[in-house]
C-alpha cells in the first residue's frame, strides 16, 4: 500500500494523480467533522506502520493556527487572499531548521471559512504555502477553544483551581470531548501528508495535548515531538484535572518533550512518578523517562526571538520617526515600559500598585517617572478579561489624578492595538522594562527589549547618542515568568509583594550607568546567541536523536483510546510460547529451573506475600520429577522461606540474593561468600535509623547478611531524595567495609561484595556437573533489576562447559521491559500458567512410567 504523503497530496491537488500500477483512491482535500467524536478507535487506527513512497528531509510543524493571514479580496470578487503572519512563532522558527529540510503547517486558520469554500482555501494553501488546513465546524471550535482550553487548561496551568463557577467553572465533560474530537480532525490532517518513515512531526502548546496519542496509534515509529509553550503546575494543581492520566499518557507518546524551564519539566516528572509511577533518569547531561521499553526525552531551553525581524523593523524610516516623536514627547522625563497581554495573570493591576507605592514614597520622582503601559487585546474573553480591563482603567485614573499636573501624566495606558514598528519604538526610548507577570509560560517581551535598546546608527543619530557609547538597558521581571532565569542581571521580584517591586523599580532607576551597560552587555549577548533559531535547531537536533533507534526496534500497541501506548523492545525479545517450552521440556532430560520469588511467584503488589497452594503445588510437582533441579531464589531471609516452603522437600533455596543456599529440605544451609563478620552493620544501622526517623513511610529490613532501606510507603518525591542522600552517606562511611551499596526501586541496600543471584546461577550449574551431567534445558524467570544477573549467567553459560552443547536455554522476565532474557510473559498468571504447563508434562510422564513397566511384566509372561 502507498502511504499518504505530500507529495501524493500535492499532486492530487495539482490535478496530476499519480499512475502507481494499480487503482488507488482519491484522497479527499477537506474533511470536515460536524460534531463529536465519541468512538476513539476507529477502523483506521491500526498498529502498524505504513510503508513509504517519499524519502527526504521533512517537518511537519503542527499548531492551533497556521502562521498565515487572512483577508478577503479586496477587488470585491469575495476570494480570500493570503499572506505570511511574521510575527508566529511557527513561521520564524524555520530558521533553524536549515535550508534542505522542507516544512508543511497543519493548523486552523483564524477566519472562518465557509464551506462551499473550503475545498479552494486548502488547495490554494497546499500549493502556495505548504500549509494544510484543519477547519473546525463554529460550535466545535468554541467548546474546544474557549471551552476546554480556556477555561480549563489555560486557568489550571496557570495555577488557578475552579473553586468557584467564577474562576473557570467546574469540569465539563462535553468541552473535553469536543477537545479530544479537534485533537482527532487535526491528526487525521497530518495523516493526510505524513510520510511517516521519514518526516519528523512537531506539535506545539497545550491545545493539542492528545495529538500524539492519535499518530502513535496510526504510526507506532512516527518521529513525533511536542513543545509546552505554557507553564506546567506542581503535581498537587495538576491532580486535579479529572483527565489527568489521558493528557500524562497522550504527552508519552511522543518522543521528546520539551519545556521552557527546568521547573515546568520537574513538575511534569513529578506527575508522571506520581500518578502513573514512572521514573526518569538523567544520563550524559540528557533527561529520559522509561515508558513501556520506549525512552521519552525531555528538552528544557526556552524558546527565542527573531533577532532579524526586529532588527529589520529598527531600520524602517516609520520606526525611525515614531522614536523621534517619542523622544520629544517624553524630553527630560525617565520612561519605564510596560507591554502586557490585558489578561488576569499578567500582572498590570499590581505593577500599577506598585508605580503608586513608588510615587507615594519617593515624591522626588514625580514629575521625572513616567510608567507607559501598553495593553494588548485579550486572547480569551469573559467576565474575568472586562474585570482586568477596569481595574485597569480604574487605577490608572486614581494615579493620574493623585500624582499628575499639568505636563505630566504619571501612567500613560495604551489599550488600542498598535503597530509592531510602534511597540519597537517604545522598547528603544524606555530606560527600564517592567515584567510582573503572576505567572506566564515564557514572556519573550524583555528579549525584544534588549535587542531594541542595542539599537542603530540611525536611531543613535534620532536620539543624539555616541554610536561607539556603550549601551545600556534594566529589567525588572517576575520570578514567576519562564525567561526569568535566562535574565541574570534583571531585578527579580515577587510581584505580588507591591513594597517590594516598587524599592526594585526605584533601584532600577538610580543603579550607576557603569552596571547598567554590563547588566545589558550581559542579556545582549545570551539573547542574541540564543534566537529563535538556535532553539529550533536544537529541538531538532535531540528529537533526531531520541528517534535514531526506532527502525532496529520492535513496535507494537496496547491498549484501547487514550490509553493507548507504544511498546519498543529489542528485536530478539518475544514472548514465551507455552507449547513450545513444554515441547522442549518433554524432550530433554537434564533439567535446571531458577525461578525468583517476589514479583514472580506471587503479584508484587499483592498485601500477603505467602505463597498461595497453587504455588506450592507447581513446585512440588517439579521437585518430584527426578530429571529436574529446581531452585527459589529470593531476597527474603532463609527462616521465612524455609517455613514457607517446608512441605517441598526437594526444593533448592537461595535465600537473601544468594548468600544463603540449600540444595534441598534435608541438608544445612551454605553460604555462597565467605565473610569474615558483620561490624559494618554498627556503622549503617544507625544511618538508616536516622533517615527512617525524618522519612515518614520508611522503615529497615535488618537480614542476617544485610541492611535493606525500604521507602515504598513514603512520598515518592521525598522518599527518593532521601535515598540519594542516604546512598552517599552509606558509600562515605562504610568506604573501607567490604560491602556494596546499592540503590533498587523503592530501597537502599547494603551487602557484602559479591553477593548476587548469579550466584545462585552459578552454583546450581556447578551441581550439576559435580553429578556428572550438563544441564540440555535451563529455564531461568525473573522479574526485576537483580534478577539481570541471573540471566547474564546463564545466556553466557551457552557457549561454555557447564552447558550441554544442544542445551535449550530460557531466560523469561516479567512483563515487557528492556532485560537481558529473551522471553517475556505478561504476568505472575501468566508465569504460573507456563509452571503448570510443565508440571503436567512431568505428571504425565510419571503416570505413563507405571503403566509402560506393567506392560513390559505382560510382555514377558
């Protein structure tokens, strides 16, 4: 089958259908869905990937609004006329991408479209600008946009829980279905390009938070990444989203995800341990989060501005004016520069408090300082925007009233839209910049100042500075914006703390002209290496890696909806037939079984961890069977275990990883390493009495060999610091013992050097051929990290003498993970069913033995 790629698209749209030596339908242009989508697996939505017909380098850049403007002709023939909007984001991040990597845009356009016209739009959009349309029905858009994302999301995100009807309104389920329906029609436009061997897809911001799971589902190897451009909450805002776990798992689906700041990641971390118990690791300066054997990366820089926009909009002669007028205008006073969304979580209210502290406490400035703030128009709308409006307004009046006079007018509040070239002109002519956002994703406003306030010849010329003159420029912005930390000579501050910004504003204004030129000098040369571009060539560059292995892997989905994932395993790693290990089993007569205990035998979740009969009975009836030498290998103490399983006699043990073993119920206990003593157990026993002591849910599991630290009660968070704590406390202070330490899920562990399950391994193969027999079948299960050992020992013991040259050999590990073995099987039922498999093989033959030496005596009579 042709896989559905632009190029094929492309033609279609052009008229020119390809001949590909069969009959293939016609792809539709428009795909318009009139309503919600309630049945999330569709007959499309298959697990497989299809093949491609098109090989090149290619992006596929996928956001709410494609970066185009619209307008209607204006020759009155009622067509629509398109243009590149220069400001989006998505559009000046091509830069980054270099020239040999083509880029397509799906997205929704801002006007609405009529149907009968739609079919036109996309085919003229698809030729001219490679930009793929997704049109939403009116009533659909508006329960998704300002529905879902607005009042939901966006508030949520932005730390505001739905305590009231007011403040958001109480969760609807209807809004998140028609979220998941325009999640729905937009994947189903990317399907309609992709080539999904070859393209990279990039979904963009929290409106599209689904989309992944959507392309996972048709694409399993798709190269997918996604970028939040809005903060990500603290694990205790974000649990309250009713659909918390489809957003988690839809975001794992991707590939690489990335964030403006190190906060947002960690709080995104913090949900994934949290809620769906995953855990991350950070290796060679790269974050990876293990989900179902697939590795999800995550990126943290934030984005850039388009250095070259702003300063091809600097040398415009309307910029060069505008400054000239601003100049005179503002003649012998300081101008401080506010330029804000008019949005509640922007901040203008307070940074208006904060100029009325400042005016109120130091008089001297009055007269001097103006506070220009420019309100761009609201992207949401409600009752909360028309609050923020007049108080705005409000404030602004009562400052004007208290502290102006004539020729002076303390706040000047611009609230119409202005040009770009007009906004640049501010940047250029304000002595400082104020950012007090309450909480903002990124605010790229203070990177655009800084590069305006470097400024030109001309513009020195317009202003009557020295253009070799170092420049100059001061910040002060909220702790609580992303940019923040990348401005490490701003004034940081707490913009809720009005004393605080106003004593910040002032200092701004009086810091000698030496540091500001450094502050600036400083900010100059991070935002200037640091565009738009660098970010997107860097994005690219971790998603090539994070996607570099996914030919060599095997891919296969689970799951039904949004709970849908990937799952990526090593190609030689497939589960465990019983048919055919029972078929090998009845063949071969040397027998080895190693089968671990918790998380094997028996659930590790499971609150009684006894084993039940059924168990019992397995092993049993393996341990009768004279062909077999079967060992339990647990990290439990021998006392228990012995009691657990005293009714098999003939039941091999090896108790706490191996330190102590016995062949069967009726000869002593042997230790595997020689120790000398235990004295280190009087230095770590009181450290881990101390942390058990801080760490509420914790507690020490003290064994005759070792010490183990067990967090699995506490908070996840908490609990896994203090582990690393306790990991370097232990390794500092027991450094010349003969011990090891180790960390595992959920335990800090000390033991002495050498102590292992490979051990176990290693010692029921040495029985063996102390017996004079090579082991022709080893069956080996296992379910977590220190179960590995065991499986090297055995898959090396392949090619040496301890194994029968036609041995068959089975390493099988619990659930589908990355793991030396090379079976798997799902569960514990699955694992005891394989068990049964085998034990009525042994009981058959055991029957028949009777039955067939009976029939011998007959024969002879």
């Amino acid at each position: 089958m042709v896989s559905r790629s632009y190029s094929n698209l492309l033609d279609l749209a052009s008229g020119d259908a390809p001949s590909f030596g069969r009959e293939r339908k016609r792809l539709p242009r428009v795909a318009t869905v009139a309503g919600i989508l309630t049945d999330l697996d569709d007959e499309n939505s298959v697990g497989s990937d299809a093949p491609s017909s098109f090989s090149q380098d290619r992006m596929i850049i996928v956001g709410n609004q494609l970066p185009l403007r619209a307008h209607r002709n204006p020759d009155g023939s009622g067509g629509w006329c398109f243009s590149w909007d220069e400001d989006s984001l998505l559009l000046q991040l091509k830069d980054g991408l270099g020239e040999d990597v083509e880029v397509i845009y799906v997205g929704s356009l801002k006007e609405e479209i009529a149907p009968s016209e739609q079919d036109d739009v996309a085919q003229t959009l698809l030729e001219t600008f490679k930009c793929v349309p997704a049109f939403i029905p009116p009533d659909l858009f508006t329960k998704f946009y300002h529905g879902f994302c607005k009042q939901h999301l966006w508030p949520l995100f932005h730390y505001m829980l739905p305590l009231s009807p007011d403040l958001g309104g109480r969760f609807d389920r209807s809004l998140w279905q028609a979220y998941v329906s325009v999640n729905k029609i937009f994947a189903d436009k990317v399907m309609e390009v992709i080539s999904p061997d070859d393209d990279y897809v990039w979904v963009h911001d929290y409106h599209l938070m689904v989309l992944p799971t959507f392309l996972r589902k048709r694409f399993n190897r798709v190269k997918l990444g996604f970028f939040l451009h809005s903060p990500f909450p603290s694990s205790e805002i974000y649990r309250t989203l009713p659909v918390r776990d489809e957003l988690l798992r839809a975001l794992l689906n991707s590939d690489l995800i990335g964030f403006h700041t190190f906060d947002y990641a960690r709080h995104f971390l913090s949900c994934c341990s949290r809620m769906l118990g995953l855990s991350y690791q950070s290796k060679r300066g790269y974050i990876g989060l293990g989900y179902y054997g697939r590795t999800v990366n995550i990126k943290i820089l934030p984005v850039g501005i388009h250095i070259g926009q702003l300063q091809s909009v600097l040398n415009l002669p309307e910029t060069e004016s505008k400054v000239a007028e601003l100049h005179d205008r503002f003649r012998g006073q300081t101008v401080m520069l506010g330029v804000d969304d008019m949005d509640i979580f922007k901040g203008i209210s307070l940074k208006l408090l904060a100029m009325e502290q400042l005016l109120t406490q130091h008089p001297n400035k009055r007269g001097e300082v103006v506070l220009v703030q420019i309100a761009n128009p609201a992207r949401g709308r409600g009752r909360n925007v028309q609050e923020v409006q007049s108080e705005t307004k409000a404030a602004v009046r009562r400052i004007n009233e208290t502290f102006g006079s004539p020729g002076y007018t303390p706040v000047v509040l611009i609230d119409s839209p202005l040009q770009f070239y007009e906004r640049i002109a501010y940047y250029t002519i304000a002595e400082c910049c104020l950012v007090t956002a309450v909480r903002d994703g990124m605010n790229l406003i203070p990177y655009e100042y800084i590069i305006c306030r470097q400024g030109n010849e001309k513009l020195d010329e317009t202003l009557g500075l020295n253009p070799s003159a170092p420049r100059k420029s001061m910040l002060v912005v909220s702790e609580f914006i992303g940019c923040s930390p990348s401005l490490s000579g701003a004034i940081r501050v707490n913009p809720w703390n009005i004393d605080a910004v106003a004593e910040a504003m002032n200092s701004a204004l009086i810091v000698p002209e030496p540091e500001k030129q450094m502050r600036h000098e400083k900010h100059h040369r991070y935002v200037s290496t640091h565009d738009v571009a660098y970010w997107a060539h860097s994005f690219l560059q971790d998603l090539e890696r994070a996607c570099r292995d996914h030919v060599r892997r095997r891919c296969w989905g689970i799951g039904f909806g949004l709970g849908f994932r990937v799952i990526a395993l090593d190609p030689n790693f497939r589960k465990l037939s019983v048919e055919h290990i029972v078929s090998a089993y009845k063949r071969t007569k040397h027998r080895a079984i190693l089968l671990d205990y918790d998380g094997t035998m028996i659930l590790p979740s499971s609150i009684s961890r006894t084993p039940n009969m059924e168990a019992v009975g397995v092993l049993n009836s393996l341990c009768t069977d004279p062909k077999n030498v079967v060992f339990l290998v647990s990290g439990k103490d021998r006392e228990t275990l012995a009691e657990w399983f005293s009714s098999c006699e003939k039941l091999g043990i090896a108790a706490e990883h191996g330190y102590f073993v016995r062949t069967d119920h009726d000869v002593e206990w042997e230790t595997c390493v020689s120790v000398a003593d235990f004295d280190w157990k009087r230095i770590a026993d009181p450290v881990m009495k101390l942390y058990t002591e801080t760490t509420d849910g914790s507690y020490i599991e003290r064994k005759e060999s070792a010490l183990v630290w067990n967090y699995q009660y506490a908070d996840p968070d908490f609990g896994s610091c203090q582990a690393k704590e306790l990991l370097d406390h232990l390794e500092s202070v027991l450094a010349n013992e003969p011990v090891t330490v180790k960390s595992s899920q959920h335990i800090v562990e000390v033991k002495p050097q050498g102590v292992n399950k490979g051990l176990v391994a290693e010692r029921l193969l040495e029985i063996m051929k102390q017996k004079g027999v090579l082991p022709d079948f080893v069956l080996c299960v296992g379910d977590d990290l220190s179960d590995e050992d065991m499986f090297e020992v055995i898959m090396s013991a392949r090619s040496g003498p301890s194994l029968s040259p036609v041995a068959e050999v089975f390493a099988c590990t619990v659930g589908r993970k990355p793991s030396r073995a090379k079976y798997y099987l799902e569960d514990t039922s699955e694992i005891l069913r394989m068990l049964q498999g085998l034990a009525g093989a042994s009981e058959q033959v055991a029957r028949s033995a009777p039955a067939a030496s009976q029939q011998v005596i007959i024969d002879r009579e």
